[in-house]
C-alpha cells in the first residue's frame, strides 16, 4: 500500500477556513491571557491599596490606647474596624515597641505571622507581605508629636509605638 494514496486530500476550501481561524484563534488566546493576568494584578493592587486605607487610619487612631496602654478602647477601635471591613479582613493585630502581641480584634492561631519579623524600629512605612493566599500589610504606630518632628526635620528617627 501506498501510503500517499491513503492521505486525505483536503480541499481549498478547508486550507483557507484552517489558515484563517488558526491565527484568529491563537491571537485570541494570547489576548485573553494577557487580559486575565493583568486584571489579576490590578486586583492585587487594588487590595494592597484598600488594606493600606483601612490599616494607616487605624495605625493613628490605636496611638492612643497604645500610649496609654488602654487595652479595652483599643479592642473596641479594632471590632469596630473588623465589622465594618469583614469581608476583606481576616483578623487585625497591634504589637507593641517590644513587638510582643497588645490587642488583637479576635485570637486564632496564626497571629504569629502577622508579627513584623525584624525590628519595630526599622518598619518606617506601611509593608505588606503575601503569604500564600493571605495578604498581610504592617504600619508603624508612631506617637502624635513625633509625626510632627519627622515633618519638620529630614532624616529624624523616632521610635514607634508599635
């Protein structure tokens, strides 16, 4: 048997319907793909960007139950922020300048990575880290007159709170 005699002949008609979709196709893909993966890091950054609006409002407002080492208010400032953001928050915790866990707005096991690994005194600025599926965003609590004195004076270092 020959095999030449047994391959199927296609027509014009098919290699011009193949050589028409086949790029059509693929452009298709390519784009879809593109489209996906950069809408995924949009919403990665969209995230970042609304941890960061919830987290630095909070970081200012628990300098006060910080400073006074008022536990209660400021369990209360962080319920309050839990619920009214529960669908993006898993849980908040403040650490204090010993980074040892002050309040957190309810316990589960894994507060631990949300403990800043270095220290306290080197966070300078909202950081976040992504574990796994978990984003985790870390602020510097700092004392209401030494935000003041890192606006007036370039290069001050004061430490935080927490």
């Amino acid at each position: 048997m020959n095999s030449a005699n047994n391959m199927t002949k296609y027509s014009l008609r098919s290699w011009v319907l193949v050589l028409a979709l086949a790029p059509t196709i693929l452009v298709g893909i390519l784009l879809g793909s593109y489209f996906t993966i950069n809408r995924f890091y949009e919403l990665e950054d969209t995230l970042i960007e609304q941890g960061s609006n919830i987290i630095e409002p909070l970081a200012i407002a628990s300098e006060i139950g910080l400073a006074a080492n008022n536990r209660e208010a400021t369990k209360r400032l962080l319920a309050a922020a839990q619920l009214n953001k529960s669908t993006l928050v898993k849980s908040i915790a403040i650490f204090d300048a010993d980074n040892q866990l002050f309040v957190t707005s309810h316990y589960h096991k894994d507060f631990e990575i949300m403990r800043y690994k270095g220290a306290i005194s080197d966070l300078a600025r909202t950081e976040y880290d992504q574990l796994g599926d978990s984003l985790v965003l870390r602020a510097p609590i700092f004392a209401a007159g030494s935000l003041l004195a890192i606006d007036d004076a370039p290069g001050f270092n004061e430490k935080p709170l927490g």
